[in-house]
C-alpha cells in the first residue's frame, strides 16, 4: 500500500512541476517585448464577410464599426441568404 501510493505521490509530484515548468514558459514569452507593427503596405489585404439572413438589430452598428476600422487595405462581402429577403433594409440605425 505504501509503495502505491509513493508512485502517486510521485506522479502528482511530476504532474505539478510540469505545469510550472509550462507556467513559467508561457509567462515568459507573453513578456517578451511585443513585435513591431507592421507599416499600410507590408500589411496583408484582409477580407470580411458578413453572412445575414433576416432582420438584426445590430446590423448599423456592425456595418459602422466595420466601415471605421484602422485596417488599411481590406474587402467587405455581404452574404444575403435569400435575395427576397425585404427585412434586410437598414435606414438610419434602423
């Protein structure tokens, strides 16, 4: 019984380095300095899209955010899941 639970003990033991070792690891490199920023032009061209289907009253907010974003060179495709779709209307913030 004794040499059981020393194997246990012992396990559990590993168990807890290792996750310190993995700890101190990860804590490291999160403080590492943080790369530099790339310039407009090394950045890649990103594309967005925005699958809709029905009437969300998020619409204006997610389409205003997308539209002020910082990203310099970026596509926004909007994806309508039925074009007889008449709720998709968005006026005013509606």
């Amino acid at each position: 019984m004794h040499s059981l639970a020393l194997v246990v003990f012992s396990a559990l033991m590993f168990v807890m380095v290792l996750h310190c070792v993995v700890t101190a690891i990860w804590t490291w490199a999160l403080r590492r300095q943080p790369p530099s920023l790339l310039t407009d032009q090394q950045c890649p061209k990103a594309a967005v899209v925005l699958c809709l289907r029905g009437k969300d009253p998020f619409l204006a907010d997610c389409l205003r955010a997308l539209l002020t974003q910082d990203y310099p060179c970026f596509d926004v495709r909007i994806v309508v899941d039925a074009n007889d779709d008449r709720r998709l209307a968005v006026t005013n913030g509606e």
